[in-house]
C-alpha cells in the first residue's frame, strides 16, 4: 500500500559522541524469533504523524506506549505525548535552534532523560502547532521518566535480538526508499535503490528474514502499520538504535534537594531539578537573542509563560511580590550557574522573594586558563618557577599581561561584553524581552511589586543597559541606549558583587539612576585590594580576575612604572582614587562592603569572600543582599552552598 507523496522524511543519523553509552549483548537467552502477534497482544496504538516531520517523537512514543504496557506492576495504557518528544528531540539534538523540522534519535532519548514525557492529554499532537513546553506539561512528564538506555551497534545483529528479547522493543533510524511506498501483502519492504529521506520507527519483533518495525504513518500504511525490513535492507540502510528502561517517578519534599541535582556526585536524571527550576530561569544565546535550545533552554513562549503563568501561581498568597533579576559572573559554567540558582531559589523562595536568572552562556574559563597557559609557556623553561619569590611571581604577572592581551584575551573578553549588552541592546535580546514583561507586570501589580537586581563580575555588564531601559524615564541620554526610551520602572535595590564593568561604564548606565533614586538603594561589593592581589587565574595569574581584567583586556592596558590600567568598579585601588566615587558611598542611598570583614553573619555589611569568583556562595555576601531586598538588618540564615564541578576542580588543582 503506498504512503501518501507529502510525507516528510526528515529523521537525522545522530553524529559521533563518545559519550553514548554502549549496549553490551550479554548471556541472556535469545528466542529464534519474536513473533509480531506477541507484541501485538500488548495493544501499543499504531500513531500517524500526518505530513509533519515529527518522526522522532512518534517512533519514541511508540517506545514508551509499549514499556509503560508492559511494566510488572502498575502497567499503564495512557499513551504518551509523540509532541513532547518531538520539541525535546529538537531542543538537544545536535544542531542550534529549533527553527528546523526533524531531528535525531539521540536528541529525542535526551530529551526524555533530563525531562520525562507528558501523556498525550497533556500535551496532543496537533499537525504544527507544537505549543510550548509549560509547568502542567512539565510536572505531568516527571510521572514516566527515563531510566537506563544505551546505544546498540546498529550493524550488530546479535546485539540488536538480545537487546530486543531483554526489553522487548527499540528505537531506531534509518534511510528510507522508494521500497517503503510499496510494502508488500506480508508485510515485507522490498529493497529498492532509491533513497528518499530519514525516518524513526520502534522495532517490536524480529524472524529469520527481518526486523518487523512499527511505523507511525497510520494503520493503512503497509500491514496495518506494520512492515518487515529485511536484513540486507537494514544493514545497508539501518543509522541509529537505542534501547531503554522506564525510570521509576519520584517526589521531592525538600526545596534543598533541587540543588543537591548539580553537585558533582549527582546521577544525571534531571527532570525534576528542571521542573523546579524551569519558572525561575531565561537562557541567553549568541548576539544575546533568547536560546530556545539546550536543557535549560526558553524560547518566547517560555518566558512569557514564566511572567503570565508561573509567577502569579508561585506569589499568588504573598504579601508584597518581590521579583529578583540576577546575571552571574563571565567566566560561569552553565551547570555552575544552575546550581548557584537552584540554592538562592530555595531560600528566596521562603521569604516571598522571586528568583529569575539570566543564564548566558559565557562559560570563558577554560579559554581563559589557556590563553594564561599559552602565555606561560612563552615565557618560562621548565622549572624555573619551581623556587620562585613573591616578587619574580609579581614579574611573571607583568611579563603574562602584554602577552595574554594579544593571544586573543582581549578579544575575548570584548565579545563577552559584547553578547552580554545585546541581550538588551538588540530589538531581538532576550532580556530586553524580559524587560517588556516587567513593565506589564509593573502595571499590574502596581506598588505590591518590587523589582530587584544582583550582577556578579560580568553580569554587571549583562545588567548595565537593561538596567538603563528599566529605570529610565523619558529618553536615555548615554551608553549603547542613548537616545532610545526608557520604561520607567523603579528597582528598589541593585547590588553588585566584584562587578567587572568599567568605572566608565558604572557613570554611564547605574550612576544616574542612583542619583535619581530610580534605584532607590544601591550597595557594592568588593575584595579589598589585599585580597584582591592575593587571588589567582588558574594558578598561572597570580592576582584576581578584575587585576588581568584591567591591566591586559580592557582598552588601557596597564604599563609598569607608567599608568595603571582601566578603572574597574569592583576594586578597591580605583575607589578610593575617585573622589566622585568615594563621595557617592558617602551619601544615603549607596553602600560599599569591602570583604573579607569582621561583621558577624547576619549583619547587613557582612560578607566573608576572600576570591573574586567567591561571592556567590559566600553565606554572608549572599544573606546580607538578602537583607537589603526584604528591607530587614537581620534575618535567619536559610542558604546552603555545595561546591560547584568546577570549585571542586579549582580545588584538586590547588592540592596536586
């Protein structure tokens, strides 16, 4: 019977990762066959996805339609959402975006694994209109998540029946033919030169001719939604096979046991980190445009649902809606970023307090200790360092800066700035998106909202022009915006800690609205230079972040003996040579903690980091801004911090 001529056979080969887990054939007892009518006793629905490209999700559908039959006890026959499946395999296959039709098999496995799957009611498949991924869908998907799977060699034939007589069906690829037009009377796909396109189906049974597979063109498509690709047809044309156990649903009590999801030691099933997470969290992508990919990705849809959905439910009984703006630092890791989030959340949370993140990808580490690493080497022989004073590593530092300037630090480091600022800047960002959903919110809730703002390092460059859009009134008179107008909206407080922008850069963007009062309460946190020049980059470095920052990447670099380097903010050294700024921390209405200090945690002015990366899980830096926010000069310390993979990397270093 032939299939309609507008099927889209779009199902992508996955690409080489290492990191597949591999099927290993073992000794359990393998069945000369499995006959089609025992899996069909299971009474899986045979699927139609219709002209849409949506191959994936169906054939993974079919998957889990027949495990969740076939579970031992509490067998399950609501069927599951193909749509689901298919916008999760799109969101972690191997290609940016999701503005494509197909995918892959290893996207679609993803997907399942960090998430779950929704059931069909919860989600139904409408032919492209694929919706959104939101907080029902999300909670219903944490009721069938994903537990083991693994790659099976798709040429192994052994591999493929002992995976098959073990759990009893796969998910598979494969290029399609013109043969798949022509199914046979019993089933069998003739073989056929003509390649027309990728497809994703389940395999469900096998005999000495074929593997049977179960399509999801509809019941009239070959033998009731059946065929037979014979072996030669499969081994010619076969991509991809995976083969999968269900998982087994949990429940969290514990706010705290989110963030335990991101320690180092935590097992990879995430789908419930991600349905507690998902509401506070916007991805940022390249040009600062929204990144709708990824596992923590968010496209337009999410975030309006973040706004018009989430944030009402979550605050729905509190007394004063308090909304919390944060941009981590630049040389962040996402999945340190995420669990730093997942800690605050939990917290804030209790106090009424609404976390939103901007997690933008600026992950610059590792490129960062390689640039130090390629400077080093050009500068040193084996050994030299081994009994090195303090003043040679003071000279090491000067001869690295010039050196780390030009191996494409500073370039670098401006296109961080760069990404950071368009997230605003550009009529795509995704945080001037946020900033439009603020003000509606503004006009809603009216004087019961307080909008709040935190920038570690470099997000006091993310911060910088969307700060200038918020609290502008009328138009804005300098920076990147100058020109354009602002939204008007009051932030009752902004804090910095260690910020990375330029003292420039702070006059233009926050300091007119500190003088303004639409920052109404402004406070800074900064190492003292002590500190400051007793901290290291990669333990190559061997001063802070903001130091190299200053003397090697922004646009003065630093010349010994004949000026310093560009003012940055979160120094000690440049505040106190700014009489402007020294003035301004005078007056009411702006604070300066320099840490570590002595003040007991708890107060407002306490705070304990002796690192520029260690303000976001410093107890006391984080408990008093927490202070500020709620108005209060003590609360309870309610903040738990793990050692994030690359602290606890940073830390392994230190001790070889």
């Amino acid at each position: 019977m032939e299939t309609p001529v507008n099927r889209i056979l779009n199902a992508r080969p996955d690409t080489l990762d290492f990191r597949d887990r591999l099927y290993q054939a073992n000794l359990y007892e393998v069945p000369e066959e499995i006959p089609l009518e025992d899996y069909k006793s299971v009474g899986v629905p045979v699927l139609d996805q219709k002209s849409e490209g949506a191959c994936t999700g169906f054939g993974l559908a079919t998957v889990a339609n027949y495990l969740l039959r076939k579970r031992t006890r509490y067998p399950n026959t609501l069927a599951v959402s193909a749509r689901m499946f298919y916008e999760m395999a799109r969101r972690y296959d191997e290609w940016p975006g999701e503005d494509y039709s197909g995918s892959s098999a290893r996207g679609a496995m993803k997907g399942w694994q960090k998430h779950g799957v929704c059931s069909e009611e919860c989600w139904a498949y409408e032919n492209y209109n694929p919706s959104y991924f939101n907080e029902d869908r999300a909670m219903d998907a944490l009721k069938r998540p994903l537990g083991a799977y693994y790659r099976v060699n798709h040429k192994d034939i052994i591999a493929i029946h002992t995976a098959m007589a073990e759990v009893g069906v796969l998910y598979a690829t494969s290029q399609v033919h013109e043969g798949w037009n022509n199914v046979g009377v019993d089933g069998t796909i003739p073989l056929h030169d003509e390649l027309t396109g990728g497809h994703a189906f389940a395999i469900v049974a096998y005999n000495s001719q074929g593997l049977w597979i179960q399509n999801s063109w509809g019941a009239d498509w070959g033998m009731g939604g059946f065929a037979l690709v014979t072996y030669d047809d499969w081994l010619r044309n076969g991509t991809d096979v995976w083969v999968a156990r269900l998982g087994a649903p949990i429940t969290l009590q514990n706010y705290t046991s989110v963030s335990e999801g991101f320690s180092p030691g935590a097992g990879k099933t995430k789908a419930y980190v991600y349905s507690e997470l998902r509401p506070h969290i916007v991805s940022i992508g390249n040009d600062g445009a929204l990144r709708p990919g990824g596992e923590y990705g968010t496209s337009a849809d999410e975030v309006r649902a973040i706004f018009e959905e989430d944030f009402p439910r979550i605050t729905k009984n509190w007394k004063k809606k308090r909304i919390v703006l944060y941009a981590h630092g630049g040389l962040v890791d996402e999945k340190s970023a995420l669990q730093r989030v997942s800690e605050y959340r939990t917290a804030l949370l209790e106090a009424e307090v609404y976390p939103l993140a901007f997690i933008w990808k600026s992950d610059a580490w590792t490129t960062l200790t390689n640039i130090l690493k390629d400077a080093l080497g050009r500068r040193k022989s084996e050994g030299v360092l081994d009994g090195a004073r303090d003043f040679l590593l003071d000279r090491l530092d000067d001869a690295l800066e010039p050196l780390a300037r030009t191996l494409t630090g500073k370039l670098q480091w401006d296109e961080m700035k760069e990404n950071a600022q368009l997230a605003t800047i550009s009529k795509v960002g995704g945080a001037r998106f946020v900033a439009g959903f603020l003000k509606t919110l503004k006009q809603e809730y009216g004087a019961d909202l307080e909008i709040h703002i935190i920038g570690h390092s470099a997000g006091s460059i993310f911060h910088a022009p969307f700060l200038q859009l918020l609290s502008t009134e009328g138009t804005i008179l300098s920076g990147a915006l100058k020109g354009q107008a602002g939204l008007g909206l009051k932030v009752e407080t902004c804090t910095l800690w260690a910020p990375a922008c330029t003292v420039d850069l702070f006059n233009q963007a926050y300091l007119p609205a500190i003088t303004s009062r639409t920052i109404r309460n402004f406070a800074l946190f900064t190492l003292t230079d002590r500190a400051e020049q007793d901290d290291h980059c990669g333990h190559i470095y061997n001063k802070s972040l903001l130091y190299l920052v200053s003397n090697a990447f922004e646009q003065k670099p630093r010349i010994p003996l004949f000026r310093d380097g560009e003012p940055i903010l979160g120094m000690e050294k440049f505040i106190r040579n700014d009489k402007a700024l020294m003035e301004l921390f005078e007056n009411a209405g702006a604070d300066w903690v320099l840490s570590p200090n002595t003040a007991q945690e708890g107060n407002i002015g306490a705070a304990t980091a002796t690192t520029h990366g260690g303000f976001d899980d410093d107890k006391a830096t984080v408990i008093a801004t927490l202070h500020r926010i709620l108005g209060k000069k003590e609360i309870v310390n309610r903040f738990s911090f793990k050692a994030s993979g690359q602290g606890q990397a940073d830390r392994r270093k230190g001790l070889s």
